[in-house]
C-alpha cells in the first residue's frame, strides 16, 4: 500500500487562502485541482474558455518556476488536456494532461548556454497524478 503523500503547501496558489486566484474566481471561471508528485501534492488551476479550449496553470516541483514562483501556462492548444470535475471529487477533479516538459531555469547560479541550465522536468498528469516520462 502507497504511503499517503504530506499534506505540505508545496507549489500554486494556497487553497486555503481564497478562492480567487488573481482577476479570476475559482468559482465560476476554473477549478483548483491537488496533483500528487512523489511523495509532494502541487496545486494547480484549470480553466475552460466559452469556445470549450481549456488552459491549466501549474508550478514545476523540481525547480519552483525557476527559483521564483512562476507558474506555467499549459494550453490545450499545445497539448492534450482532459478534466471531469464530477470524478476525483476529493481532490478537486480528474484530470489529464499529456507529456509536457519544464521551460524554466534552474536559477542563476546555473550555466544557462545552449539550454544547460533549464529544468526539462517532463512530467505527464494521469488521473491527478503526475508522474515522470
């Protein structure tokens, strides 16, 4: 049997604080969703436009959005988004996400050339549970 992962605030913006995330509220224009990594759970937002395209905000667990607390920005433009908010109840919805990877820097103390010093974490979400490709 799995280990349950800490309840730790570890990326995204803390649910506990409010339901509104910047000039949107969580409840009419997106959903907050807990994503298990490891043994870490990171909160991230997903939002659906009126022309049914969906976008979800997410922070890298490895670099933390380059040491600053960046979100990225996953469009479903790019990439293959599915959300059902009616299943996975308990953490905020279902949802998946193909295989994206990590475009931030390390920090700056890391060599930047060539792309050396990017994250590239590559994660997939599967049933709000990122996992690495």
């Amino acid at each position: 049997m799995l280990a349950e992962p800490n309840e730790e605030h570890v990326a995204g913006d803390d649910p506990s604080l409010s339901s509104k995330v910047g000039i949107f509220d969580l409840a009419r224009n997106g959903h907050r969703v807990r994503v298990r990594y490891k043994d870490q759970h990171v909160y991230c937002e997903v939002y659906r436009a009126a022309d049914g395209s969906q976008e979800v905000h997410w922070m890298c667990p490895r670099c933390h959005g380059g040491a600053r607390g960046y979100m990225s920005r996953i469009p479903s433009s790019r990439k293959q988004i599915d959300f059902d908010p009616a299943r996975l109840t308990e953490v905020g919805g279902e949802l998946n996400v193909e295989a994206f990877i990590c475009p931030w820097e390390l920090g700056e103390d890391r060599r930047q050339d060539f792309g050396i010093g990017l994250c590239k974490l590559a994660l997939a979400i599967d049933r709000s549970v990122a996992k690495e490709v």
